[in-house]
C-alpha cells in the first residue's frame, strides 16, 4: 500500500493566482523557509531584482503585476539581470 503524499499549499500570498510546483525556499536571506509556488518565486525573483536595480521598493510594491514584468523583462533584454539574486 502506497502513502499518499500531502500536497504542499504555497504560503507566499501576492495580488496574482498560484501556479507551478510548490516548494520549499529560503528567502529574504535566509531568514525564512516557505512553501512558494512557482509563479510567485518568479514574481518575488522580479521584484529582488528589481530592486536590487535602483527601484523603490515601496514604488515597486504600488505596481501591477504585469507592470513589475514589463520592467524586469527590460532589465533583462539590457543584459542587467543576474541569476544569483538573493531571495
């Protein structure tokens, strides 16, 4: 008889739906560990580098969603996007 596994709930509350895997992360240096789903790990990655970028984070957070992509995706067609940014 095989277990059933215990499906893992993302805990990483933002304005858009959960999708993707959910798993777990250390974010904000470490600090912590949630269960993050994918779209909201590439959001929060989005919103890091962004900020990590001169934005302001309080100006980043009054965005939309599509708005914080739009500028990310810019960042990052200008070669100005790193990988290793720190959750």
């Amino acid at each position: 008889m095989s277990k059933k596994k215990e499906k893992i709930e993302c805990d990483f509350k933002l304005d858009t739906p959960c999708g993707g895997d959910v798993e777990y992360v250390k974010i904000f240096g470490g600090s912590c560990c949630l269960p993050i789903c994918e779209n909201h790990l590439q959001e929060h990655k989005e919103i890091m580098t962004l900020s990590a970028n001169g934005y302001d984070v309080e100006e980043i957070l009054n965005q939309t969603p599509e708005w914080r992509k739009k500028e990310y995706l810019t960042l990052q067609l200008s070669g100005l996007v790193s990988e290793d940014v720190e959750l």
